[in-house]
C-alpha cells in the first residue's frame, strides 16, 4: 500500500490523514484508563504521605507515557482499520493488567504472583507492542525504520531499570537505603523515557493530524475530570453506606463548581486555540516540536493536578458523610489540604505553561491565582472543611471569569474559526452522505 511521501505501508495498515479524527477504538481504549487514574487515586487515598504522593506521581507517569505513545501511533495510522484493532485489544489487556498491578507495583501482597514484576511486565509489554507495531508498520520505509529502532531504546532501558528495583534483595527494603535505591531506579527509567523524547525531537513519529492530536489530549483531560467527578459519588454514601446530608450536598455542589471552572478555563477558549494553533504551523519540525511540548509534555501536569484534586475531594467527601463530623467539618488534615489546594494550582499553573508555550501569551489571572492559592492554604489549614473547599472554589471561579474577559478578543476569533470549522465539516459530511448513501 502507498502513502505519503513515497512511505509503503504495510497490507492491512490504512494511514491517517491530515483531517483524521479520534475514532471509537481509541475512545475504547481509554476506558483502561479511567480505570488506571481510579486505582492511582484509591491507592494513593490508603496511603496519605509523602511517600504515598510520590509512588503516585511515578506510576501516573508511566501510566502516561503509554496512552501518549498509544496516542502518538493513532495519529500515524487508522487504528480501526486491517489488523491494527487486533493490536489494540492486546495492548490494552496488557494496559489493563499493568493498572490492575498497580498497588502492588511497590510492594508485593502475600500470595498470588510477585506483584512489583507483573506491573513491571505488563509495562513492558505495552511499550513493547506499541513499538513492534510502528516498526513492523513502516518496515518497507529505511528512514522510519531507523526511528523506531531509537524508539526502542528508552523502552529497554527503562524497563530493565524498573525490573531491577523488585528483584533487589528483600531484606534492603527494610533500611533507608533500600527505598532510596529503588526510588532512584524509578527516577531514572522516567527521566530516560522523558528524556529520550526530547533528545529525538527530529526522529520522533511524525504528526499527521494536528485535529486528532489535540482532540485526543482534550478528551484524556475529561477523563481526569471524570475522576474527580466520580470522587464526589464514590466518597460518601454509595461506598461507605453513610447517610446523605447537608454537608455533603454542599460539598458536592462547591466540587462540581470547582470542576466546572477547571472545565472552563481549559476548554472555553485556550483548548481551540492551542488546535488552531498547531494547525497554523506548516514547518513540520516546528509542529512536532509544538506538538511535543504543548500536549505530550505540558497536558501531564494537568492531569497530575486533576487527579490531586480528586484524591483531596475524596477524603473530605468521606468526613463530610461522617455524621459525627460537626456541621462545617474539621480543618482539613495536611496530606489532604495539599493534594486538594496543590492539584488545583498545579492544573492552573499547567495552563499558564500552555499558554506561554503555544500562545506567546501569559495567562497572567491564572497565574495569579496560582499566587493566591499557595498563600491562602495555611490560611484553608483553619478552617472547617467546607469552607476551604468553598474558598478554593471561590479562587478559582474568579479567575475563570477574570480570565475570560481578558480573553474576551482571542475568545471571539477562536470560537467563531472553531464554529466555521465544525459547519463546513457538517455541510461535506451531509453533501457526501446525500450522494452515497
């Protein structure tokens, strides 16, 4: 099979092209993902230290790297079309598997397989297929063959390097020094996949579709929201079979509200921009190099401080179902304060970065309300529950507003292109419908 720039694609494989769009498959696919950022947040909630915050943000950095990198093959091929989905269902059983090992990724339970090597495995596997799969794609091409060769490299390093840390002797978990070490392999594996993603910013998969790319971030980005969302109903009543109350309504409202603002302030305008941004860029180094930085790199953090978020949402929904809790609650204990307050600013400082980055443009009410978190929470350290959560809400819907009538000229140019878009699309749509179907 022929394609683009004189590339032989392999039978079976249908590339994409410059107008692809995010298909079922991949909408499927992320369904092991709002099962992995579920785990992530339970196992993190078992575990309120500092310790347990830090395995959280390794393993949601790995758990990352492979959605991107599956991301990053969707917009090279149609992933619904020939043999491609048989690779899909693969991978995602082994991702699935990779978040089902995710609380013992650390530790191994007694009993059963040797938890930390079946996480590790299943990693490896679905880098593995991800790679194979691009390699074996463009075998008949020598350039992008050679990519997928160094491709494959930050994937055996990495892997072998978190294969270490669970097949180190048992009996050096007990001292200091065992954790450091094991803590410093992870580190290592992480910034060597990161890494080599910067280093091969010339050889790295070539991006097709800039819609599909951008649209593929913004709907990982709602299924870390959809996290928090389902912090609010899982953290009171339908778990722990505490009474509804009116705290906890009150508590429900002000999480929604938070969230919606964080909806807002990413999608109402910056999400548009960002896409029409990369769309204008014709050099390809330079749109990869967007690409890469803007969304591969820069959308982790928001996720990150989405799934912080939730994890803070979740302690204080499960207080406020408490019926011996008073009214307005207890000051929020420190581990909860910091992921609820922390999350929200790391989400908000995300955006500052995008907007920088993608925009040549500071986000300056985002930026100060980043400010403004940071020296409010020994002040939120106070309070009742409830009114934390309310005065972190508080900020940040103001600065969502704020922000969206700073944008109010950018907003009205990006929405009116993005609307032009979607009706000429709908009207080709329509007009070829009508003449083939």
């Amino acid at each position: 099979m022929g394609g683009e720039g004189g590339v032989r694609w392999s039978r079976g494989i249908r590339p994409g092209a410059p107008g692809s769009r995010t298909n079922r498959l991949e909408l499927f696919y992320d369904l092991v993902f709002v099962f992995a950022f579920l785990n992530v947040t339970t196992l993190t909630a078992d575990n309120p230290n500092a310790a347990g915050l830090i395995r959280c943000l390794l393993v949601l950095a790995l758990l990352w790297w492979c959605w991107t990198s599956f991301a990053a093959f969707g917009n090279v091929v149609r992933t619904d079309q020939g043999i491609v989905p048989l690779v899909g269902f693969a991978s995602m059983a082994a991702a699935f598997v990779f978040a089902l090992s995710m609380p013992q990724a650390f530790r191994d339970a007694p009993g059963g397989l040797y938890g930390p090597l079946v996480f590790v495995t299943c990693y490896f596997l679905v880098r593995a297929f991800q790679v194979a799969i691009f390699g074996w794609v463009v075998r008949y091409d020598p350039r992008l063959r050679r990519r997928s060769l160094l491709l494959a490299v930050p994937v055996l390093i990495s892997t072998a390097l978190i294969v270490s840390a669970p097949l180190l002797p048992p009996r050096l978990f007990d001292v200091p020094i065992g954790s450091g070490i094991r803590l410093t392999l992870w580190l290592v594996a992480i910034a060597v996949e990161y890494g080599f993603g910067l280093l091969l910013r010339r050889s790295g998969w070539t991006l097709v579709s800039a819609g599909h790319w951008a649209e593929r971030h913004a709907l990982i980005i709602l299924v870390a929201l959809g996290e928090s969302i389902i912090s609010l109903g899982l953290g009171p009543g339908f778990i722990t079979g505490l009474p509804l109350t009116w705290p906890v309504i009150i508590a429900a409202v002000l999480g929604i509200a938070v969230v919606a603002a964080l909806w807002w302030a990413y999608f109402d305008t910056l999400a548009l921009a960002l896409e029409q941004r990369l769309h204008r860029t014709r050099d390809q180094d330079q749109r990869r190099a967007l690409a890469r930085s803007a969304y591969t790199y820069l959308h982790l953090p928001m996720v990150a401080g989405t799934i912080l978020f939730a994890l803070g949402l979740k302690g204080l929904l499960a207080d406020a179902a408490d019926p011996s809790t008073p009214s307005w609650g207890v000051p929020l204990p420190g581990f909860d304060l910091l992921t609820l307050y922390g999350g929200v600013a790391l989400y908000l400082l995300a955006l500052v970065a995008l907007g920088w980055r993608g925009l040549d443009t500071l986000r300056w009410p985002s930026a100060v309300a980043v400010g403004l978190i940071v020296v409010l929470m020994p002040v939120a350290a106070r309070l009742p529950e409830l009114l934390a959560l309310g005065l972190l809400g508080l900020v940040v819907l103001a600065a969502t507003v704020v922000q969206t009538v700073v944008d109010a000229t950018l907003r009205r140019q990006v929405r009116e292109v993005a609307l032009i878009e979607q009706l000429a699309a709908e009207a080709d749509q329509t007009h070829w419908r009508g003449r083939h179907l």
